[in-house]
C-alpha cells in the first residue's frame, strides 16, 4: 500500500502573513482553509494529519495570530476538508460546475483596500439594494453577485522600479 506524508523543504520559514497586514480579513481565512484541505488531501494517517495540524496552527501562532481567532476557523476548515473529501467524485464534479456557472454570472469590483474605507459588508449591501434587486422605479439592472477585488496599494518600487541608492 502506498502511504503520503506531507512534504516541507527543510530550510522553509513558514513566513505567513503576519496578523496585522494591511490584506483584507478573509486572506486569512482563505489562507487556513485552503492549507487544512491540502493536509487533509495529502496524509494517508490520521496521526499525520493531527501533527500537521498542530504545526500549521503553532506556525500561525508565532507569526502572532491569537488561538481565539484561530480555533473558529481550524474547526470550520477541518469540517469543511471531512465533508469535501466524503463525497464522490460525481458530487465533487457537480458543485464545481455550478459554481462554475455562477461565476458566469458575477460582476466583479476591483477597489483598494484600506483598513478604515468602508466595510465589504456594507458595499454589498449597497449592491444588493441598488443593482441586484432594485425597486419598480429604476427598472431592470444586471441581475448578478457582486464579487469584490480589494487590492493594496502600489508600492514605491511600483512606480520607480527597484532603484539602488
């Protein structure tokens, strides 16, 4: 039988993103969602999985995340890789052709992310009362889900390249 450990170079830093980087909230969560799949899908043991887990979790830790806004979301990741990884592979094929088709139906909104801007939530509660379900007045708009883009703003080296003084 062949069995699958999880690889790591051995001189990697695990330099996560630290918890106070100017990236919008759910980077993170994207972050630990998608790294617990891939435990998941990887290990051929449990104990592998458990002690990758633990890495995983004690890496963001010394990056300084807090275990209190972590443990929510290892035990929402850990659900969401059991459940993905308990259909078959029709079912698997099925959702990502409807979200395949979903995002055909998307409107995407690429703005810069700033801390103090207004909040994701709040702009597509806009969206949602002003384009995607209008009142009678102002007719038929695009009917669609709004997908939001934040990106950071340009760095020095954006503008003036990377110059050595």
């Amino acid at each position: 039988m062949v069995e699958f450990k999880l690889f790591e170079k051995p001189l990697a830093l695990h330099l996560y993103l630290p918890p106070h980087s100017c990236h919008p909230p759910g980077v993170i969560k994207g972050l630990v969602m998608g790294e617990v799949l891939r435990i998941f899908q990887l290990c051929s043991h449990d104990s592998d999985i458990d002690d990758n887990l633990s890495k995983f979790f004690r890496r963001l830790l010394d990056r300084g995340y807090q275990a209190e806004s972590l443990c929510p979301l290892f035990i929402k990741a850990v659900a969401n890789a059991e459940n993905y990884l308990s259909l078959r592979e029709v079912q698997r094929r099925k959702i990502k052709e409807a979200k395949a088709e979903a995002n055909k139906r998307r409107v995407y909104l690429k703005i810069p992310y700033h801390p103090s801007d207004i909040s994701r939530k709040d702009i597509q509660h806009l969206w949602y009362n002003l384009v995607a379900n209008p009142d009678d007045s102002r007719g038929d708009m695009a009917r669609g889900e709004e997908v939001m883009s934040l990106s950071s703003s340009l760095s020095l080296s954006t503008h003036h390249g990377n110059v050595r003084i």
